[in-house]
C-alpha cells in the first residue's frame, strides 16, 4: 500500500506507470529529479503523496485528476513558479 522511491535520478515517469498499483495509498518521491506531475491522474485510492526536494516548475491542471482520496500533497523544495487555475479543483 506505500512505494517509497526517494533519491533516485528519475527525471520523468511514464502517466500510466503506476496505473496497476490501484491499492496505493501512500507515494514518495523525495529527492529524485521529477520535473512533471503528471503521472498521478486517477490513482483513487492514493492518499499521500510526498514529492518535496525535485525540479517541478508547473502544477498543471489535471495533475490530480481522479485522485479523490489524497488528503496530503508535499511539494516543498521545488523551483515551483507557476500553478494553472484549478489545479487542485480535483480534490475538493
């Protein structure tokens, strides 16, 4: 129910990599050298997810669509400078 895969040098991930995974309910992806978030859209059981220490630029809208569990998003220490509207909208 959790994949911890922080410190390791990926710098994208495919958006259906995690698709089978449909029982997942905690994901971190600390450190690693992430620039997109667009791998998450529909995981519904996913509750965390911890991305701080990355290179992600853009929140875009549709990064957590269909993620109607998560109630924990950690972006810190990312070079963020842009969160389109309605981003979140998802998750309400």
């Amino acid at each position: 129910r959790s994949l911890y895969l922080d410190q390791n040098p990926l710098q994208s991930i495919a958006p259906t990599a995690f698709k089978s995974l449909v029982n997942l309910v905690t994901l971190s992806l600390n450190n690693c050298k992430l620039t997109q978030i667009n791998f998450l859209a529909g995981m519904r059981a996913l509750q965390k997810i911890y991305m701080g220490g990355n290179c992600i630029t853009v929140v875009r809208n549709g990064d957590f669509k269909g993620c109607s569990s998560l109630r924990k998003i950690d972006l810190e220490d990312n070079p963020i400078k842009v969160i389109e509207q309605d981003a979140f909208k998802s998750l309400a």
